[in-house]
C-alpha cells in the first residue's frame, strides 16, 4: 500500500505589474502566504511579457 501526498495549492499575489520604459529590467514582485516564491520574467524593451511564479518548497505548488 502507497499514500501519496500532494503539495498544497497556493495562491500568489501580484504587484508592480506596470512600468514606463526606461532602459533597465523590471520584474514584477510577487508574494505568497505559504512560502518564498521564485520569479522569472524580467524584461528591458517596451511591450507585454510573462512572468511566472514557482514555489521555492516542494510542498506547495503555484494555482493562479
């Protein structure tokens, strides 16, 4: 007999999701109650990119 245990959904909380060009990388923030969370998707140029959201503890897992 296995049990399996899945990781927690959790939900992530955005912020600063608009800028003005001005020639250097931005990245939006991000927060979860849980735990710390790792970003990816700074952008330099004008225009619309994503940026993603990962849990830093493999016992959770990003839902939004």
């Amino acid at each position: 007999m296995y049990v399996k245990i899945n990781p927690k959904p959790i939900n992530v909380i955005w912020d600063n999701l608009n800028y003005i060009y001005d020639g250097k990388a931005h990245i939006p923030s991000a927060n979860a109650v849980e735990c710390a969370l790792i970003i990816s998707g700074e952008a330099t140029d004008s225009g619309t990119y994503t940026a993603t959201a990962k849990a830093a503890d493999s016992d959770y897992v990003v839902n939004n």
